[in-house]
C-alpha cells in the first residue's frame, strides 16, 4: 500500500534557525505532492503543492520544498523560522492518473519555534 | 459560506449511542472528503464523493461507519454504536472536480471533535 513517511515527530528550533523536514513517500508512479500546515487552534491549510514542472516549489510565508523523484522525496525547508511557524505540518501525496481520489497524508511533524 | 462548515464543533456521547457530524462544503466544490485525525497519528482517509459517482469507502474502519451525501452538497457522517476507540477529530474537506489527480487543493474544514466516554 502506499504511504508516507515524516521521520521527524517533533523538531524544537530557535528563532532564525533554518529548518528541513523530511517526507518520503512509497508510490512508484506520477505523484502529486502536497504540504499542509495546522497552526494550533486552526484548520488544515495548504502551505505549498507540486503538481508538475519545476521541482522547487515555493509557498506561502517562506516556505519551500523540492520534489527528488529519484529519491521519493518531497522536504520542505525554511531559511529562517520565526516563532509563529509553530506549528504541525503534514505531507501528503495523491496518485496522479490513478483511481484514487483522495490524499495519503503522513503523521505529521510538530514544530516548537523557541522565542 | 466562504470555508467548508462543519458542525457540530464539539460532542461528547456515551459508548454505544449514534452519532451524526455534518458538513457543508465550499459551494461549487463537488469532490467531498471525510478524514480522521487521532491523538499522534496522521489523518486517515474515511471516505471520498466525487459529483454523482459512487464515493470511495475504502477507508471506513468499520460498517459503523457510513457517510452519505445529498443533492451534491452536504454530507453526513454517521457512527454508530461508538466506541471509545472512535474518538477523535473528524474532518471534512472539498475541493473542485476533478479532485487532487488535477492538482486542485483540497479546502479543510475546521473538525468535529468526538469524545466517547
């Protein structure tokens, strides 16, 4: 079955500290790739997606990610975190072309930005 | 409204009792998702409509689990019998035909909070 994987549960930085989070999901074939962000109290919200094209994606609030086919990896990284990135953020990916409608998310990794 | 509504935002039951959570979609979204969010877990897909075609119910754990979805628009997710284990975030989300395969982005709701005690 396909899946996805978020190795980090929680990663805990410092202000301005740089930040990677690392997903990796097992599906061989064309992918649509997609990182949500859950803000405490709030609903899910779309922080970037890859659907095709150039594989760095840049999103909402500094956010990247680059899509690494060849390593079934879709990371998202920040430069310089602030304290209002806290939050949990999830990868997911849909199977592109497939029958499947709906995304595959992974656990999630919680980010505690210390002041 | 402007966002997917779900309602209600909290409830507690007793183990055993029916449940019933409700959502409201983005207007014009015909793609509707239910998903479940459990403490320290990842969001588990439940079940999928898209327009008039057959949903998706790979993903309901049980047959206590049922959703249907009239004239399009709202849907609603039925638990029955709830057990303890069924506590958790229900979320539901919408997005515009055809669905993620086209890269459209699914639009969360806020999630019905279930507590069985």
């Amino acid at each position: 079955a396909q899946s996805v994987s978020q190795h980090n549960h929680h990663v805990i930085l410092s202000e301005a500290a740089s930040l990677e989070l690392g997903c990796n999901y097992s599906y061989g074939g064309t992918v649509n790739l997609f990182w949500y962000v859950q803000y405490p109290g709030q609903h899910l919200q779309l922080l970037l997606k890859y659907f095709s094209g150039d594989p760095l994606v840049k999103g909402i609030k500094g956010f990247e990610a680059e899509f690494i086919k060849s390593k079934f990896s879709f990371n998202l990284r920040k430069p310089s975190v602030q304290w209002s990135d806290t939050a949990e953020y999830f990868c997911a990916v849909a199977l592109n072309g497939g029958s499947q409608g709906n995304l595959i998310f992974g656990k999630g990794t919680k980010l505690s930005v210390k002041p | 409204g402007a966002g997917v509504s779900q309602s209600p935002s909290n409830k507690v039951t007793e183990k055993g009792k029916d449940v019933e959570l409700r959502c409201d979609p983005i207007s014009g979204h015909t793609a509707l998702y239910w998903y479940r969010q459990s403490l320290g877990q990842g969001l588990e897909f439940l079940i999928y409509f898209q327009g008039n075609s057959a949903p998706d119910k790979s993903g309901l754990p049980s047959d206590r689990f049922s959703a249907e979805r009239t004239g399009g628009s709202v849907s609603t997710l039925t638990i029955q019998r709830t057990q303890q284990e069924d506590s958790a975030v229900y979320l539901c989300a919408s997005s515009l035909s055809p669905s993620v395969r086209s890269g459209n982005t699914i639009y969360f709701g806020e999630g019905s909070w279930l507590t069985v005690v």
